[in-house]
C-alpha cells in the first residue's frame, strides 16, 4: 500500500424490502460502535446510512468520490449480502487501492462462498463481534505486518480462503466507545409517533436461546453479556437530551435474560423520569417470570413489546426450538395487553407441510392469542442455521435478496410459491381487518396507534398490495375521518 489508511467510510447496502422502512427508519447500531473504535484507535471514520437516506449506486458512487476513503467496509444478512457486494465492487472500481471489508451474519458463516465468487471486490471479511478486529486489521496494515496475525478476519490468498482463528467475545461492553454524534440524525423517526427521534440501542449482546431457523445463536455462540444497568440508563438520557431521541428501540434479542439486571434498568428509568419510549423484543418465559412487575414496565416507558411466538402448533414450536408451550405464548401476550403495552409477534409459515388450510388455521388462533400486531412471515433457509439440512430440498429460489421472510423461497409439497404468498397476504389482511372490526375493546390510547398502524401497513409496506382495496368501507371512512 502506497498510503497510510486513515479515513474509514462505512456504508449501509442500499437493500429495501419493504418491512423495516413501513414502521420508520431505523440506523445501523453496529455502525456506531465500530466508528467509535476507530475513533478511538486513531483514525477517521464516517458513516454513510446509504439505506436509510434510500440512495442509489449513482449517489453511493458519488458520496465514496467525494470522501476518498482509505476504506470502504460494509454490512450485510443474508437478504442484504448482494447489495453490500456491489457496493465493495463500486468502490474497487472507484479505486483499486481502496481496502474493502464486509462483516456481519451473512459473511460470518458464509466466507467461503463470498471468496469463491467476489475475492476481485472483497479483501477481507470480519467474523463475529467487530469492534477490536477492525482496529487491529487496520493497524497491522499500516504497519504492513502479516494480517494472519489478526483474530476472526477471513481474506483470499493464492488460490485460497485463510480464516484466521476467533478472538474471545469482548468482556466488557460498558467499556467500548461510540460515536453518535456522526449520525444524520433528522431522517432516523417511528412513523406511529409524530415529531419523534428514533434510536437503535443494545443492552446487552448475545442470545442463549436454540431457535432451529434463527443466525443469532450461532453469531453468540449461545453465550450472553449485559451492560450495567447504570451505564445504559445514562445512555438513554444522553440521546434523550444531546440528540432529542424520545422513541427508543433495543437491538437485544433477549434484553431481559437476567432478571435482576432488567429490574434494576427498569427501576432506574422510572426513578430519573428518563421518559422515553422503549420498543423492545423478549422471551415467551421472561414476560411469564415478571408478571409481578409487569407494571414497572409500564411505569418505565415500555411501550411495545415483540415475543417470538412463531407458530401455534406445539409440534411445529417443538421443530424450532422454541422451548415454549403454545399456551405459554397466549399467557404472555394476555400479560403484555393487560398493562395496555402494545404486544407483537410473528408466525413462521411456508414450511414443507404446510397447505393453505394450515396457514388459515393459524390465521384463526392468532386471533384468539390476540396480540395487537401480528406477521405471517415466509420461513427463510439461512444457509448457516440448524434448521437449513430439513429444508434444503424444499428450497425453489436461490437469490439471496429474496430471503427477507416476506418473500417465500421455500416450495411446500402441496403449495405453489404463488400460493403461500397469496396465503401469507391473505393471513394479513384477514388478521387485521379483524383488529378494525375489533377496535372497540382497545383502550383509547392503543385504538389510536393501531388505526395509524393498520393504515401504514395498509399503504406503505410490503403488505400494501394485498391490503389496499380490501378495507371495508366503514374502516376507510375512519381512516378519512380522523385523517391518519
């Protein structure tokens, strides 16, 4: 290398799928911690939210023209991994010197696939946990030292892919810095809130749970670490009073793993009067284990809560690991409404058995669960999860970008593809057209978001096809009405 790397530009891939941008627009937390490493390393680092600004190759092109990084290093899932490959690619084409980087589950698991196919545009990929890997990989380059020497970085040499061995998961994750204030923070809002300013946070990092189709216990390695509770309160009121943040989204699979730390989060938030609201996604198990403190939750802000349901089929619960009965699930929504807390979950549809007759049943005791919010999701074959060896015969579609869980890309035996999707449409439009005929038995307080809600999912996302046009009458009147 001709110059010393200095400047660090981390780019988003430009990848849309119509269901995170439907509810708002949500920043890349991991980019924040990188950047802050960086920072703290020595060097300059910028983060391009190409996503979220929903920018072309055209802009990303210009924006990398214009900043002349010494590296450009991206991010992706499975879903996002061809758009994070030709955004390396642009940046290669830009200037060959640049030093291209690719991190996250997808690259992770599936290293050798990436080299086999794009070693031209990618010259290293990261593994697992980022923060230390980068600012070590960038400083053995300055030093034009061996890379083989950095830990959990993957690159192509002569023919071959080298994976170097994994660095221990960092232990103190109070302890990493970050770097906030090079966000663009106007365009980051929760769509169901006016005048709000959304931020991503962790809590804690890891998930110990086996859920058979999910990445995130194989990127933990099933192991768990929390920040002190102390530490992230402190967070959210530097974002509530630095940045104006008032809606708060945890990035934690499993925030409340630990009850005694959860508690005290809680407790602290209502005695500083932190005032924000929290959506957050937990366990089945860990709203049942504090039913007795529920009404902390409420009294701290928390606002939305996501439990992973998935099916209402014990056997298909059992097939994915779930480690939950299916009146488990029921009990913990019915918790999660009793304290007026919006409640979410999804159900995993699409498996090799299933018929349309199976999905409407579904469709039937989502009902009777009754969360407030509800997606029939297409399961998606990650090429890396536990599940993928069951369902690899089934598989009918090969592109990464359609594994979003919103398109089907695993044929049933008795399906068609056009088939489950019109089953999965058909599932949302009948669960939510049930929730308007129902709106009456919701407080004031939830009737008004899931008006909004049912009218941004009816128009705005992934589900506007399926939905637009077969809203009763009445319920398009009470949309033109109250004009939300």
């Amino acid at each position: 290398m001709g110059r010393k790397i200095k400047k660090v530009l981390l780019i988003t891939p430009p990848y849309h799928s119509g269901v995170v941008e439907s509810a708002g627009t949500w920043l890349n937390v991991g980019f924040v911690y990188i950047a802050g490493s960086l920072r703290a390393g020595g060097y300059d680092p910028v983060i391009y939210d190409a996503m979220s600004h929903w920018h072309n190759y055209r802009d990303i092109a210009k924006r990398i023209e214009e900043e002349r990084p010494d590296v450009v290093a991206t991010t992706a899932i499975t879903a996002s991994i061809n758009d994070a490959i030709k955004t390396l690619k642009l940046a290669k084409e830009i200037n060959n010197e640049t030093v291209t980087i690719i991190g996250n589950v997808h690259p992770t698991f599936c290293y050798e696939e990436i080299f086999k196919e794009y070693s031209t545009y990618v010259d290293f990929i990261v593994r697992g946990e980022g923060e230390e890997t980068m600012v070590e990989l960038l400083e053995c380059l300055n030093a034009g030292d061996s890379v083989e020497k950095v830990r959990s970085i993957v690159f192509f040499r002569d023919g071959k892919v080298i994976a170097t061995p994994s660095r221990p998961f960092i232990k103190d994750i109070d302890g990493l810095p970050m770097a906030w204030d090079l966000l663009d923070w106007p365009i980051y809002k929760y769509k169901p809130m006016e005048g709000s300013t959304l931020a991503i946070v962790s809590s804690s990092r890891g998930c110990s749970q086996q859920c058979s189709f999910c990445s995130q216990q194989l990127f933990w390695k099933r192991r768990w670490r929390g920040r002190s509770a102390e530490y992230f309160v402190n967070e959210l009121e530097h974002l509530r009073d630095r940045y104006g943040v008032n809606v708060v989204m945890l990035s934690d699979e499993t925030p409340t793993l630990s009850r005694s730390r959860w508690e005290k989060v809680l407790d602290l938030l209502i005695e500083r009067e932190v005032g924000v609201k929290l959506l957050m996604e937990t366990r089945v198990a860990d709203i049942i284990r504090d039913e007795d403190i529920m009404w902390k939750y409420r009294e701290a802000g928390v606002d939305h809560i996501y439990v992973g349901v998935e099916s209402t089929s014990q056997e298909m619960l059992d097939t994915f690991n779930k480690n939950i009965k299916a009146e488990e699930s029921k009990k913990a929504l019915e918790l999660i409404n009793g304290y007026d807390i919006v409640s979410e979950t999804s159900f995993v549809l699409g498996m090799p058995d299933d018929t349309a007759e199976k999905i409407r049943e579904t469709v039937e005791l989502a009902k009777f669960y009754s969360p407030d919010l509800a997606f029939f999701l297409a399961i998606a074959p990650w090429p890396y999860s536990q599940i993928y060896p069951e369902l690899k015969e089934y598989i009918a579609v090969n592109d990464y970008s359609k594994y979003n869980l919103v398109e089907p890309v695993i044929r049933p035996k008795h399906m068609s593809l056009e088939e489950v999707s019109l089953e999965l449409g058909r599932a949302s439009r009948d669960f939510y057209m049930y929730k308007m005929d129902n709106l009456d038995k919701l407080s004031d307080k939830k009737r008004e978001f899931m008006i909004k809600v049912v009218r941004i999912i009816a128009t705005s996302s992934y589900l506007a096809k399926t939905m637009k046009g077969t809203m009763p009458k009445e319920v398009q009147g009470m949309f033109e009405k109250l004009r939300v």
